[in-house]
C-alpha cells in the first residue's frame, strides 16, 4: 500500500471517528446548556475540566509522544525493542499519575479559594480520578498513532465520547447536576482506558519478541519528551488556562460563554485534526527512509486543503454566529456570540497547526515547535490578564488568536526549513481560498437578514456550502467526484 493510501485509509478511520465524537460532544454541549444546567452549573463543569486538564501535564511529561515517535521508527528498525519502549512509557506514565493526582487532591481547597468557588473542592476529588482515567485514555491514544493504527485511536476515542454523553446525560437528568455530569466524564474515561490497554496488549505488546532494552535508549525516550512536554504544556497553556483565567477575573457565566464558543470552534475543526493526526507519522516513516520530497508534497497538499475548507468555514462563522447562539442556546448565551466571531479566525490558524505540529515532532523538529510554543504561549497568559479584566470572554479570544496565529507562522516556518516548501504554490492556494472565501460570504450575507428561525438558519449555512462547493469547482480548486470518490 502506498503512502498516500495508508494516510488516506487513516484520515477516512479518524474522521470518522471524529466525526462520532462531535456529533456526541455537539448534542452533549446542546442538552447541557440548553435543558440541564444553569449558565453558571455549565461554567463551573468546564471550569473543573480545564483545572484537570492543565494538571494533566504534570502526569504526561511529553511520555507518550516520544513513545509514539520512538515506536513509528523502532518498529522499522529495531522491532525488539518496541516491548521495552511500551514498558518503560508505561512505567514512568504511572508514577507520574499517582503524584499529580494525589497533588490535586491536597491542593482542592486552596484552588477552590483563590477561584472564589466552595464548590469545586467537591467536585475537584472527583476530578483527580477523571484525571488518572483521562492520561492513560490519551497515552493508548498516542501509541496507537506511534503504530500507525489510527484506526484504533478513533475507536476508543468513540466509546469515550459516545459512553459519555450517555451517562452525563442520565446522571445529570437524575438531578445529580455538576456532580453527575462530571461522573459521567469519568465513567466514559474508564471504559475508554480499559478498552485501550486491552487492544495494546493483544495488538502490539505481545506481537513483538521482546529484546529488551538499554539504559541508553530509555534516556533517550526521556530526554526526546523534555521538549515535547515544553510544546505540549504550551498547547494546553493556550486551550486551557485561558478558561481558568476567565474564571478567575470573571465567573462560571463568562466561562459558559467562553467554552462555549471554544467547544464550537472545536467541532469546525474535527476534519483538519483528523488529517494532521494520521498524517503525522507518514513523515517520520519518510524522513527515515531520505524521501523528504514526498513529505513536502504531502503537506502542501493538505495545506492547500486546509485553507480551501478553512477560509471560507471562518468567514461563515463570523457572519452567523450570532443568529446561531441565539436561536440554538438560547438568549442567555447571547454573550457566546463576541467569542465565536473572534474565533473564527482561530479556526483558521488551528486547522493549519492541525497538519503542522505533529509532523514537525514525527521529523524530530519537537525542540523548535517547543521554543516557539514557550515564547507564543507566555504571551497568551500576559494578553488574557491584560484583555480579560476590560473585554471578559471575547478578551481571552482575541488573546488567544493574536498569539496563537504567531505559533501557527513560526511552525510553517520550520516545516519550511525542514522540507523546502514551494512558496509560490502555497502563496496561489492561499490567494485562491481567499477569493472563493470572498463569494461566499457574499451570498450569506444576503440572506443573513431572513434569519429568525432554525429552519431559516439551517438555509443560510446551506446557501453558504452551496456557494463554496459551486465556487470551489468552478475555479478547478477542487474536484468534487474525485475527492468523494477518495472518501468513500
């Protein structure tokens, strides 16, 4: 099978499953907001998710990226050592576990005070164990991708979400509120983990004659996940201290507001981090074999991909986003709207860094997406203290944006360096997405004052696809039948 097919066999399994995972979040995030939690309850679960996700990074250390990148090459090379790799990852992932959580737990009171929220020194116990559930979930995640079976990410990524939905929504229908939609996170974590380890071990641990290992190569493995762990930190700094930050200078309200938008921009970018995740390890397998040319061929086409879709999606969802929230969640969400105009260039510069950052680790380029990463994320912190006080939500957002498109630059920058891209042909796909983004917004934004229903809605988002499909054919950007043929 060629490179192509094998990155295609991947993206069509992780898309799919992605897919799975955001209709199940999309219709969670819906019965949440809409029918079982108060702006203020809904805040104040995703205030907890944030807290364990920041503190989530301690129990990582960058771990499981360098056992996935050390698997995709050891397992070309030197496939008696791959045993030793699961082990050791494992081992330390562990340990790394244990402290963190028991960290959390110490810690729930005096977070609880600095956040002004009694409440969360509940809801924090619970969320240690979420945590323990949720880093090794993540760490099957990342090896299955080291192993080239996407696929097998995807799957325990739909039993986590769609397990999920099922029990926050039972739980919290029970009257359990905050407490039950947590515990149903964590339930769909368990299930997610359990399954997880079991399909590692059949699949893969015990497929390889053990050969061992040495001290040499676990000091590598460590050493390889210093900057992983600094690009990683960085990322979850962007995607989640932010919502800590507006929980801290605000209150659950604006958090609702912020997540919400956040969880939307999400859900618009589901395809885009689907085609990075399983493109990422092709490059590794080309840089390994001296075939750096077909690399570049690879991401030019997905970039120019990315931005054909992106553009266009962004401007949709600025024109839109108000009209959406108010029908959709109703009036009291009314203030989401500011934050998923400003993120919709977000989603822009996301679905670039989509296809970007995880080639660049598979390339061993982790040290420079992690200096970038340090320097952008620092200034996400320092914007949203400045912004968040004088604008709330939409401050974070635009934070979030100004910071986040330097950290997307830089990476194209270094993929630039590593893999001598052609400028002239990204500069056409870029000035090609922009034209066909232009006409589009156009024929919404003749429609956009009709909008007084979800029906009405629903047609100008499909006036808005039709003229992008119509737009993006006639010009010869993308053929249709083709790419549906590719796809099914």
């Amino acid at each position: 099978m060629s490179v192509t097919d094998r990155v295609l066999d991947g993206f069509k399994a992780t898309l799919g499953g992605r897919i799975v995972n955001s209709v199940a979040n999309g219709l969670l995030m819906l019965l949440l907001a809409r029918f079982l939690l108060t702006p203020d309850e809904y805040g104040l679960l995703f205030l907890v998710i944030a807290i364990v996700s920041v503190l989530q990074l301690g129990a990582d250390l960058g771990l499981s990226r360098s056992a996935a990148r050390y698997v995709s090459d050891r397992k070309e090379t030197d496939p008696s050592s791959v045993p030793f790799i699961l082990r050791t990852s494992l081992r330390y992932r562990l340990l790394l576990i244990g402290v963190v959580g028991s960290l959390l737990v110490l810690v729930r009171d005096v977070v609880a005070d600095v956040l002004e929220a009694p409440e969360l020194s509940t809801l924090l116990l619970l969320g240690a164990v979420y945590l323990c559930f949720l880093s090794l979930y993540s760490y099957h995640q990342r090896l299955f991708q080291g192993f080239n079976r996407v696929d097998l990410s995807a799957v325990i990524g739909v039993v986590n979400n769609v397990t999920r939905v099922l029990f926050v929504a039972a739980l919290t229908a029970l009257g359990l509120g905050v407490v039950g939609a947590l515990a149903g996170y964590v339930i769909g974590a368990v299930l997610a983990t359990c399954l997880g380890a079991a399909l590692l071990y059949r699949e893969f641990y015990t497929q390889y004659e053990d050969g061992g290992g040495s001290r040499s190569l676990r000091n590598r493995l460590l050493r390889y996940g210093v900057p992983l762990t600094a690009s990683h930190s960085a990322n979850v700094l962007d995607r989640r201290v932010d919502t800590v930050l507006v929980g801290a200078f605000g209150n659950p309200v604006a958090v609702s507001y912020y997540v919400l938008g956040k969880q939307i921009s999400e859900f618009v970018t589901v395809p885009s981090g689907s085609l990075g995740f399983s493109l990422s390890p092709a490059f590794g397998e080309q840089k390994a074999t001296d075939s750096l040319d077909r690399a570049a061929r690879l991401y030019q086409q997905s970039l120019r991909y990315v931005l054909l879709l992106y553009l266009p999606a962004a401007v949709g969802m600025i024109l839109v986003a108000e009209p959406a929230v108010r029908l959709v969640f109703g009036a009291e969400y009314a203030g989401a709207a500011p934050v998923l105009q400003t993120l919709g260039v977000y989603v822009v510069f996301q679905s670039i860094t989509d296809v970007t950052t995880n080639g660049l680790d598979y390339l061993g380029r982790a040290k420079a997406r992690a200096v970038a990463k340090g320097v952008t994320s620092t200034g996400n912190v320092a914007l949203n203290i400045v912004l968040i006080p004088i604008y709330g939500a939409a401050g974070a957002a635009a934070a979030t944006v100004v910071t986040f498109g330097l950290y997307t630059l830089l990476n194209v920058y270094v993929m630039h360096r590593e893999l001598s891209l052609d400028r002239r042909r990204l500069a056409r796909s870029l000035a090609l997405a922009l034209a066909i983004a232009t006409g589009m917004g156009i024929a919404v934004s003749a429609f956009l004052p009709y909008v007084s229903s979800i029906p009405a809605l629903v047609g100008v988002i499909a006036i808005g696809v039709g003229s992008w499909a119509g737009l993006a054919t006639l010009s010869g950007a993308v053929d249709l039948r083709a790419t549906a043929a590719q796809l099914t």
